[in-house]
C-alpha cells in the first residue's frame, strides 16, 4: 500500500465527530506512518487553542492560518494527517491535496456526530443554542464538497481497527 501511494500522504477528511482523528491514529500505526492533526499544528504554530484563535481573531483569519499550516504539512514528510472540519472546503486546500495525498472521507450520520461532538465540547463553531441544528447544516454545505475526496467511507457500526482495515484495503 505504501508503494501505491507513493510518498502522497494519507488526508483524512468528515465533520466535527466524524473520527477523523481516532481513525487517523490506526491507520497511521498499520502503515508505520507518523500522524499529525492539522488542528493541534494550528494551536502549535499560534500558540494559542482553536477557541481562542476564534474568539481573538474571528473565524476567516483561523481559515487563513489552517490554509497555511496545511499547505507547509502536504510538503513534509509523509504523513496520515487529520484535518479540521472546515478545511476541505477550502479550494487551494483541496488543490494541494490532490497533488500531494490520498483523501478519505469519513460520512457519518447526524446522530453519530451528535453524540460525539456532545461528549467533547469546546469546538467554537458548535457554541450556541442549536448545536446539533449547526451540525446539519455544515452537513448539507459540506457533504457535496466532501464528496470530492478520493475514497468516502461510511462510517460504521465497525471497531476502528476493521474499519481501518477496509479504509487500507480500499486505497491498495
Ligand atoms: C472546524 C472543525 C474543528 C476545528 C475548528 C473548526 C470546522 O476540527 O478545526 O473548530 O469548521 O468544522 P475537528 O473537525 O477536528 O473538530
């Protein structure tokens, strides 16, 4: 699989909740990759968190910075990398990563969102009345723009481990 990939990382890519990261993690430790989340390099490069980067900068500069913090990842190493919800729908973004990855998106269901983001909260954009209201709409403006990775993955009733499987299966 490494061979088919050759060198091109592996860009994984779903909603808030989606597992993004937990996914990442697996599929990293079966290809004997390194795993990078493009969020926690975003806090690294500001020193400062997600929600702060909002609320002191507002959301386009935060776009900004994801956009080249990205740009700079898809030119080192290979890596699985995790993106930040919003990130794939960035053009230049995505134009990068085709040159340069392997995109998987991870498509779960409102519900499954729901209870996942609910469990870890903080994330700025869920931070009003109607959080899972939220979580539909960027499902609606997203799925479509999502749908543009290379492999979409439903995710599963599946350990991460089998899904993981499939994932690496499905790129071979
Ligand atoms: C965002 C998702 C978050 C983080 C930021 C914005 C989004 O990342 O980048 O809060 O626009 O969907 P996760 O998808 O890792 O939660």
């Amino acid at each position: 699989i490494l061979q088919g990939l050759d060198g091109r990382h592996v860009v994984l890519v779903g909603l808030m909740g989606a597992g993004k990261t937990a996914m990442g993690r697996v599929i990293a430790s079966r290809l004997g990759l390194p795993f990078i989340d493009s969020d926690d390099e975003i806090e690294a490069a500001s020193t400062m968190t997600i929600p702060e980067l909002f609320e002191n900068y507002g959301e386009g500069e935060f776009r900004d910075l994801e956009r080249r913090v990205i740009a700079r990842l898809l030119g080192e190493r290979q890596r699985v990398i995790s993106l930040g919800g919003g990130a794939f729908m960035s053009a230049e973004t995505r134009e990068a990563i085709a040159a340069h990855g392997f995109s998987l998106w991870i498509d779960a269901d409102l519900d499954l969102l729901f209870s996942r983001v609910s469990r870890k909260p903080g994330r700025p954009l869920l931070q009003n009345r109607d959080p899972k209201g939220t979580l539909a709409r960027l499902m609606e403006q997203r799925y479509p723009v999502y749908g543009k990775a290379d492999l979409r993955v439903k995710s599963e009733e599946l350990s991460r481990d089998a899904m993981a499987g499939k994932m690496i299966e499905a790129m071979a």
